[in-house]
C-alpha cells in the first residue's frame, strides 16, 4: 500500500491511498487509487488534484500505464471530481461500483 498526507504547511489538508501490484489477478487492482480524502475546507482549492498528480507519478515511475478508481455512483459520490480530472468509465464491479480508468 502506498499512502501519503498532502501538506500545507503543517497542516494536514489531505489523504491518498493507492495500491501498485502487477500481478494483481484483477486488472483493476494492479494499479489502484484506493481512496483520496480532502479536507471539506480545503476542498476547491486544488489538493485532490495535487494529490492525484503525486499517484500517476508513482504509477508511471513503476511502469504502469494507468490508474484505476473503484467508486460508487450516486448524488453526493465522488463521480464528478474524477471525471473532472480525466478518469473515464470502464466497467463495473460484480457489486456495481464504478472502475474508472486514467492514463498514465
């Protein structure tokens, strides 16, 4: 599991957890951004972005060409910002969740 806090200051603003395993045997669990929390004050400001950015980094200096996000749709849910910042739609887990893709 790879986590790291987004930093502003000293103050903790944001969370990203991702997880990178080429051997995976789902596609959608090699190279997975397991969740992305911001700060409800800070949120509009940029983090998630930021933090997102620091992922595809990660995932592209392990050879991987892109990231995935299992999410459930839904008013209130994270759908908007990940389409905000490219992920598209590629399937659906047997529960229905989303998995949605980003280009490394």
């Amino acid at each position: 599991s790879w986590q790291r806090v987004v930093l502003d200051g000293d103050e903790v603003v944001g969370f990203v957890s991702a997880n990178f395993d080429p051997d995976a045997h789902e596609e959608h669990f090699r190279s997975v951004l397991w969740r992305i929390n911001v700060d409800a004050d800070e949120q509009g400001r940029g983090v998630g972005s930021y933090a997102l950015a620091a992922v595809i980094e990660e995932a592209r200096g392990r050879g991987m060409d892109h990231v995935d996000v299992i999410y459930e749709p839904g008013v209130g849910g994270p759908e908007a910002f990940f389409e905000r910042v490219g992920f598209k739609a590629v399937g659906e887990t047997e529960y229905g969740e989303i998995i949605a893709r980003v280009r490394v």
